[in-house]
C-alpha cells in the first residue's frame, strides 16, 4: 500500500540535465525545532495580532491570532525602546527567540544515532552528486550544514580530501560568504533570514554590527537587505530555465515572489517537474500559475515528518538505482537488467514495506559497502589514498559519478558488486540493512551476513580487517546483536560470489576474514571454512544464490 500520492517520479532530480533549485522553509526543521512552540513559552507583553488576513506564519494554540513574524516584530519595537550599547538589537532578538541558549539550532542535538534526520541527508548526498543546482534555505538552523559533515564535507576540506567534485560547501549569507562560495567544488547553501553559525561569529567579532538576521513582517515584506545581495542576485540567475523544488514552504515571503515574477519569462514550463511541493498543505498557487503548472501536477502531500523522510529516501533510491544500472548496462551485467527494472518498477510510488530493504540497501548498506571496498583497494579513488576514507561514520557518502569518461564497471567495481547482491537480496523482505549497516540480517532466522569484498588478485588487503572494527563496534550498539545465533560471510565481487574464485582462493581468503570477525560475534568462534555447514562455531560461506532463495 503507497502512503502518499506521487504526481511524477522527479525526473529532474534523478537523471535531468537542469537540476531543480531546492527551496526549504520551516517545515523541513519543524520535527526538532518547532517554532509555534517557542512562541508559546516565550514572555510577550501583549499579543500582537497577525497583519495578514492569512498569516505569514503557523499561529499557535496558546496565541491563535499572532504569528513568528508579527511578534518578532513586536519584540524589536520594544527592544529599540532601552538599546543595549554591547550589541545591536537583532542579537537580542535572536537570543529572545533561543537561538543562543538551545544548540538544537545548531543541528547537533538528539539526532537519531548521532547521525542526522533522513531527509537532510538525502538532500546533501544529492547535493554530493550535483543532483541539485544549489539550496535556499530560509532556516536559521544548521542541519544542513551538520549533515554536510556528516557524509565528509566540510567546509573548509582541501583539495583532494574526498572522492567527487564536490569537496567543500559554503554557506552565503547576504554578503557575507563563509568559504570559497564559487569554486567549482564548492556546493553553495543560501541562506537570506541568517544562520544560527553566522549570528555567533558575527556576536563575536562584530557585536555592535547589524547582523543578518530575517525575522519581522516588516523584514520579508520590503525591500531592505535584499535588492541586489548576493542571495537576490542567485535567485535572479538560478531560477531561470530550472525547475522549482519546494519543501516545507509556504511561499510567504513576498521578495521571493516579486523575483520569481521578474523572471517569469525565463522559468522552466516544460519539464514534467518544473514545479514540486512538498509539505503538508498545498498554498502555493502563485508558484503554480507562474510556472504553468497544476496542483494536481506539483503537489506532493506529506502528513509528518516521517513521510517527508520517506520521500526523500525514495527519490535518493531512484537516482541511485540509474547509476546502478549504468554500470550494468555495458553488457557485462545484462543478466541483472531485468531484475534492477523490476525494483525501479516495484519504486513507482514509495512504499512503507521498502523502509527496511530497498530503501535501506541505499541509505545504510551501499555507503559502508562503497567505502569498504575503497579502503580494501577494489575500487580506487584517484587523489585521495585509502586509508583517508574512513568506515565511519555510517554516512560518510561516495559520489557516484566518478569516472567521468570511464567504464563504469571497470572503475566502479563496487557498485558492480553491489548490483548483483541488490538483485539477489532487495526483494522479498526476507533480508533488512537498516540493522548492521553494511551487512544482511534475517530476523526470522536471527542470520547474519557479512558482505566482505575480492578483487581480481583475490589476496586480502593488511587493513581491510582493521577498518572494519568500528563497523563491528557500531553493530555491537544494536539491541538484535546479542541474539545472533549464525553468522555466514558472503565473499563478493564484481563477477559474483566465491564461486568466481578458485577454491584455494576462496578458502584461503575466508579463513582470513573469518580469524579477524570470529572474537567479535557473541555464538560464532573460527571453526572450518564450510559452504554448507550449519554447525554451530563455524563460519559458512554463502552465495547470492542462497540469498535469493532464503524464506
């Protein structure tokens, strides 16, 4: 069963040669940093009601008639009544709307398994590979930027740190750009209300400046800060020819509109997802008749957060799905072809069984597989040694497209791999990845397996086992690990599982592997390489065959 209503699949994001422009309002923060809640606990000498017959922002229960902007705008008016002479009036603003004294804000605050929320970080892996033309974010919060770093770029990363073209990014606030925001390496993250990060630097180096800092009507609704700023001056070029991607926006701020209207000649009225809403409630009409487009045509209704990060999950796992089958559609892997285009068709709308197995083969298991084989020397990254690709953590992301003219099969063996163990495992909800990143795991039969690469020299590489213990470490943090009751390992490379090997090979290169995992599963010691043995103490090898055909 869908959980939501799909009006197209974002051919744009996933294969399109003008990527979207990515707007993200409050919605896309709201599940951690909800502001009508702020509102409610905040101390106001009277309520303001809301100027607009429509208000600009969600009012709360507590305050029906008054909203963000409305009372931001009280609260400056009596700030500028007793000025402190240490700072300028917008930090006080700012540390009245606890931007200051909550480090949610920050984006480093009770995220789940200290990693970041899905839809962040489906975003920047995107943004990783050029998925997206740039980001206007109309968030103070930082959990764009947390979940950057999250997947190993930073922002001020040299150059040849990471695989990809893309090896820093840079936030642009105004006029003031953190970093190198025009190198061709650098993805850039607009940001016209201001930034938790920016306010504290600007606190301390220039605590009598006016800071960036977007908050009131009387901010969005003229002209101020905005004519001709480096963020204006983006919105002008960006939006021309490319679509629009909208998620968790209401479209309140009428700047934004005016240059959409300035420019409306030059949008993008052809492409089938010239225009996509994501959000709760569709009020975008304005957008819609700029942009030629329908509701019915640009709307994608989510009811939480959970569908938001399910969504963006989903259209992550399409993109991915046509890089897998760029890889196999070279003819060494035309056998897998009509398996990858039955999962794209089973991915026609996103489905809450897929959370555990399709979804999650690309969210948790193809980055630790990608990186693995990196570090055992299967695949090489050009400029960047292995041993400067880390295990961990688990979202640390390794670009796709990184063989420019290349063969991809030849130059992204992983993802070959990869291919055959998708099409063996991904269908049938018998295998999860979300549980062991990096591994198969059968609950029914508590039956681990552990995907462990070969190359063509079929020797084992000296630091394969040591990059794997923070794996095993992050794996021993999970509730189902203690009840493992058998572990296998999955020999696997680009033509397939150990029967590619000679069996020399392939016993010699399983004991080697089984003698480093054997200490670290709580049933399984080093027994006899066995391929099919169930003997309790012996670690079995098993096949994409036995994958597939697992009940």
């Amino acid at each position: 069963m869908t959980f939501m209503v799909i009006p197209h699949a974002f051919p744009s994001v996933v294969s399109g040669i003008h990527p979207p422009l990515l707007v993200m309002g409050a919605g896309l923060s709201l599940e951690e940093i909800d502001v009508t809640k702020i509102l409610d606990g905040l101390p106001l000498e009277k309520t303001v009601a809301c100027a607009n017959p429509d208000p600009c922002f969600k009012p709360t229960d507590k305050n029906p008639h008054q909203c963000l902007y409305c009372a931001a705008e009280a609260k400056l008016a009596e700030l500028k009544k007793s000025p402190s002479i240490d700072e300028h009036l917008r930090f006080g603003l700012a540390r009245w709307l606890t931007l200051f004294n909550d480090d949610r804000w920050l984006g480093r605050v009770e995220l789940p398994l200290g990693r970041n929320y899905i839809r962040h970080r489906m975003i920047v892996r995107l943004a990783a590979d050029q998925r997206l033309a740039g980001i206007l974010c109309f968030n103070w919060d930082c959990f764009l930027e947390a979940a950057f770093e999250a997947i190993g770029i930073s922002q001020n990363a040299p150059m040849g740190s990471r695989p990809g073209k893309i090896t820093r990014y840079a936030v642009v606030v105004g006029h003031n750009t953190q970093g190198s925001a025009n190198a061709s390496d650098v993805f850039r993250i607009f940001k016209p209300h201001g930034c938790r990060r920016d306010l504290d630097r600007a606190l301390e180096t220039n605590p009598t400046q006016e800071p960036v800092f977007i908050a009131t009507r009387s901010d969005i609704e003229t002209e101020n800060g905005h004519v001709n700023s480096d963020v204006d001056n983006y919105i002008r070029s960006e939006l021309k020819g490319r679509p629009l991607l909208v998620a968790g926006w209401r479209g309140s701020e009428p700047y934004f509109c005016r240059r959409l209207e300035e420019v409306v000649d030059d949008l993008d009225k052809s492409s089938t997802d010239r225009l996509s809403v994501i959000d709760r409630d569709w009020q975008h009409d304005h957008f819609a008749k700029l942009f030629t487009a329908s509701k019915d045509g640009a709307f994608i209704k989510v009811a939480d957060h959970r569908g938001t990060d399910r969504l963006f999950a989903w259209i992550y796992a399409r993109y991915v799905l046509t890089q897998l089958r760029k890889v196999a559609a070279d003819g060494r892997l035309s056998d897998q072809l009509p398996s990858l285009d039955a999962i794209t068709a089973e991915l026609n709308a996103p489905n809450p069984s897929h959370d555990d197995t399709l979804l999650s083969f690309f969210d948790d298991f193809l980055p630790t597989w990608s990186r693995l084989c990196a570090i055992s020397g299967i695949t090489i990254f050009y400029g960047i040694a292995p041993h400067h690709i880390p295990l961990g953590p688990r979202d640390w992301h390794v670009p796709f497209e990184t063989y420019g003219d290349g063969d991809p099969f030849s130059n992204r063996p992983d993802l070959a791999a990869a291919v055959r163990l998708l099409c063996s495992a991904a269908q049938g909800n018998v295998w999860c990845f979300k549980h062991f990143p990096g591994a198969l795991w059968r609950p029914s039969a508590r039956h681990l397996v552990v995907p462990l690469p070969f190359g063509a020299d079929a020797s084992m590489p000296a630091n394969t086992l040591a990059a794997i213990k923070p794996l095993l470490e992050d794996w021993r943090r999970q509730p189902e690990f203690a009840g493992i009751d058998q572990v296998q390992i999955l020999l696997l490379g680009s033509l397939g599982d150990h029967r590619q090997l000679l069996a020399q090979q392939a016993e010699a290169l399983a004991q080697a592997y089984a003698s480093g995992l054997a200490r670290h599963f709580p049933v399984a010691r080093l027994g006899a390489v066995s391929e099919t043995g169930n003997t309790p103490g012996i670690y079995s090898l098993i096949t994409l065959d036995q994958l597939k055909e697992a009940k």
